[in-house]
C-alpha cells in the first residue's frame, strides 16, 4: 500500500486542514514516503505533498500559494537535505509575505552541509515569518548532524518566532533514519515518538482547531 501512495494527493475541495509540504533528503524519497507520508495521512492531514530536495525551492513556495492565499496554515517539514530546503522555501515565502505556522528540520546538517546545492546558504538562521519552528538533531547521527553541538543550533531573526532545539542524546540511539521512522510502531525509538510524532501531531492538531 505504501509503495503506490502518490507523492501528490487528491484533496476534497471543502478541505480546510493545513497544507503540508514534506521535502526528503538524498536519495530518500521512499524512507519518507513509507513513513512520514503514510503516517500524516493516516491521521487525517489529508493535503500533505512529498517532495524531491532536488526540486526549486521556488517551485515548492509557487505551490504552497495557493493554500496560503485561502488563509491555510502552511507547514514545511524537512529531512536531511530536505531540513535545509525547507528553510529556503521558508525563505521565499517570507519575501511574498507568507507566514509560515509550523517549519520543521529533522537531521539537516552534517555531511548534508557539503552538498554543492547547500553552500554559501546558512540553513541555521530561521526567517522571521515563522511562527514555531523545531529543530531535530541525534548525537548517534554521523551523515545529518555536525560534531560540534553549538554548530546543530538554529537561531530565529525574530522574537515572534518560537524555536525550539531539540537535541537526542547518544542514549537515545537515534541515528539518520530511525530519526524519521513512523512504521512499524514497534520499531519507533521512545524518544522519537514523545519529542517528534506526538508533538508534531500536536502542533498540527492546534493548527487545525
């Protein structure tokens, strides 16, 4: 079933829910298609849309215009390569004056830093249209979190913007895919569970009230 769950959905048009925009690192599209994907649409957030880090974040922001036009809540969530794409279409969404509700990065450091796509842009500076915005990085995590902890920390331009840094320790055992692992349930570390899907389903649940 998850294998064929489509990228893109079908969205009924009385929808009012938040629109979603999922981003996947390098060579991860089916790790967050088998997971992420399927578990915020499993929970009712039917307008989630999964999309290659390779795609413009301009394309991503064009898209999301829509949504934000109708008085939506728009949220980006990122893995890896994808943590530092969606700040860059948080980015340009700032520049049309689109808020942001919720931006979240999951693992989007470390040697993800040194892709080409990534240099000269400071993935750690959160734009001033976003309202929360968590942070995840795992000490266990060798290709998506730096060595220094300092160097993990993102910093918001704004004092509007509620930012939260939320560090896993090496006891946790989170590494760079069970970062962002939803299935199968007992698979899913303790900790990501209580720090990441309970709270992201949370924030969405608030969003949507």
């Amino acid at each position: 079933m998850t294998s064929s769950m489509p990228w893109r959905p079908n969205v009924p048009g009385d929808y009012r829910g938040p629109r979603i925009a999922l981003i996947h690192g390098f060579m991860a599209g089916v790790h967050m298609q088998w997971h992420l994907l399927r578990f915020l649409r499993e929970h009712g957030f039917a307008d989630t849309t999964l999309y290659s880090n390779h795609l413009r974040p301009a394309s991503i922001a064009k898209d999301l215009a829509p949504a934000a036009q109708a008085g939506r809540p728009i949220v980006l969530l990122g893995y890896s390569q994808g943590g530092i794409q969606v700040m860059k279409v948080a980015k340009l969404l700032e520049a049309q004056q689109v808020k942001c509700d919720l931006v979240i990065s999951l693992a989007a450091g470390g040697i993800g830093r040194w892709h080409p796509a990534q240099w000269g842009f400071n993935g750690r500076r959160v734009p001033a249209n976003v309202s929360r915005y968590l942070n995840y990085f795992a000490a266990n995590d060798k290709l998506g979190t730096d060595r220094r902890k300092a160097d993990n920390l993102a910093h918001a331009t704004s004092d509007n913007t509620r930012l939260e840094n939320i560090a896993y320790s090496e006891a946790a055992g989170v590494d760079h895919l069970s970062i962002a692992r939803c299935y199968p349930t007992e698979r899913v570390l303790p900790e990501v569970k209580t720090l990441f899907l309970d709270r992201l389903l949370n924030e969405l649940a608030e969003l949507s009230s």
